[in-house]
C-alpha cells in the first residue's frame, strides 16, 4: 500500500487503484521514474525502509530498468535452461536472481552475473575460456572438475618453467561508463612449488595498445610477508590482476594477463578464471 496525506488524514490507496487515471496514477509514475533514476542497491534499501513505498519500487517498471537492455538474450544463450526466469519471476527477483547465481554462457566457458549494488554486468573467463600456455598438455595441466566451481572444469598445474594464462573479452559485452577491476581465481593444493620465491606478474590492457601497466606480486608469499590475494565467499581466492574503464564499449577487447616474471618451475595451483566485476563490487 502507499500513502498520499490529504488535508492531514493519511489515505491509502491500492496498487489496483495506482493503474487508474487518478491522480495517485501519476504520483505512483512519478515515483517509479524517480527511483528508476537511483541505484538498485539504494532502492532496494527504500523499498525495506519505507513501506508505504513499497507496491511501487518493487514494481516490474522499475526493475526492468535495473536489468540489462540485452539480458534476455544474455539468458538465452547460456548453458542451460533458463528461459523459465524470465516468465516466472518479478524483474526485482529476476535482478538478485542473477546477482547470486551466476548463469553459465558460451559452452561453458564463461559465467555472467550482475552486481548487487549498481546492476552492471560482471563476466568470468573460465579455465577453458582462457589461453593457458602448455594448457592442452597432459603433462603440464591436469583438467578436473570441483564441487566448489561454478564451471564444468579447472585447471591443476602439474609442472611449467613458462606459467602464462590470458585473458580476451569484447568490450562490447561490458557494461559502459563503468571502471573494471579484474581478478585471478585460484587455489592451491597442498603440495607447491614456485609461487613463494618468484614474482609474477599482471598485465590489463586494450587490444592493440602498447601502453601497458604492469606490477607483480608473489602469489604464495611465506608468513613474514604480507599477503595480497584474498579469500572469497565461493571457497576460491582472487588477487586484482589490473583495473580499466569501458567508456562505450567499442575499444574491441581488453586482455588480461598474467605470467612468470623469471622462467622457474611452478606447480600445485588450480585456475578457475579471470573474473571482470566493476570496481568496488562484491
């Protein structure tokens, strides 16, 4: 329900009513344009602090708004069956729907997911989706799937003297005007070697552009150091790989890097993927 005040007594009218050509139809317009305007996370907050608002910010006008232009096409194309979201929840249920289940896209080999707080699109490269150096070698990697990821498969790193994992997404899939952060997901197994001693380094750019800013870090640092990765909420570690701003999308692609700043044996690490979340998100 929501409250008009009029001549000092508080009305209530129905959402039915709010459908009317009455002039709580266009106060209920006015609000709903009104919060449109503001962030998902903020009006979610409004919505649980003001009740009397709450027919009208829970409304499908104005999470649709929230959802990405191209999310119906982004639902039907991933991996499973998803089409029932679309039909069978309200778009505010949709929203946090994808918010915490991130949906699986491109055979697998990517998941997409939407930020809590600001709605823009969040992507992880899996494994597969990334270019792993020696990554097809059965003596190098070793593929398995893990109750605890997201994707059919990771990769467990047997043995390398050239650690390299990369990267390539189309800016065009991001959401604009928005800075990028971007992460390694990993683990370790107990057994490792070469991530304590040996920096490695991270490396985001655009496609084609020469101007790089790299800066490097020990993966695996020993206790009297302090360490810079760290745990998330799915089981799995992160450590920022590079940030960048998609301005409108048309830059062709970014490229994340990261490889070894010294040729040294490396083992004992499971790579989940590189994941791209907008700056200060979840």
């Amino acid at each position: 329900m929501i409250y008009m005040i009029q001549d000092d007594n508080q009305k209530e009218f129905s959402p039915e009513e709010s459908k009317m050509d009455s002039p709580f139809a266009m106060f209920a317009q006015c609000i709903s344009h009104i919060i449109s305007l503001i962030t998902p996370g903020n009006a979610s907050k409004l919505s649980s602090t003001y009740p009397a608002f709450k027919s009208v910010v829970d409304s499908d006008s104005v999470w649709e708004k929230f959802l990405p232009s191209d999310y119906k096409k982004i639902i039907s194309i991933s991996s499973f069956s998803t089409s029932s979201l679309v039909t069978s929840l309200s778009k505010k249920k949709l929203y946090f729907h994808l918010c915490y289940n991130p949906i699986l896209i491109n055979n697998n080999t990517m998941s997409f997911a939407l930020d809590h707080e600001s709605g823009k699109k969040c992507y992880m490269v899996g494994a597969r989706g990334l270019s792993i150096t020696w990554g097809s070698s059965p003596q190098h990697w070793k593929w398995l799937s893990l109750p605890e990821s997201r994707f059919p498969e990771v990769a467990e790193l047997k043995l390398v003297w050239c650690f390299e994992i990369m990267a390539r997404i189309e800016t065009k899939i991001l959401s604009s005007k928005t800075n990028y952060a971007t992460y390694l997901v990993f683990k370790f197994v107990e057994t490792r070697e070469g991530f304590e001693t040996r920096p490695i380094e991270f490396d985001v750019y655009f496609e084609g552009n020469d101007t790089h800013k790299m800066h490097s870090a020990l993966l695996d640092p020993p206790a009297n150091m302090p360490l810079l990765s760290l745990n998330r909420r799915d089981g799995w570690m992160e450590i920022g790989i590079g940030e960048f701003f998609n301005e409108n999308g048309d830059d062709g692609a970014v490229i994340c890097r990261v490889c070894e700043s010294e040729p040294t044996p490396k083992c004992g690490i499971i790579i989940e993927g590189i994941e791209l979340r907008p700056k200060n998100g979840r």
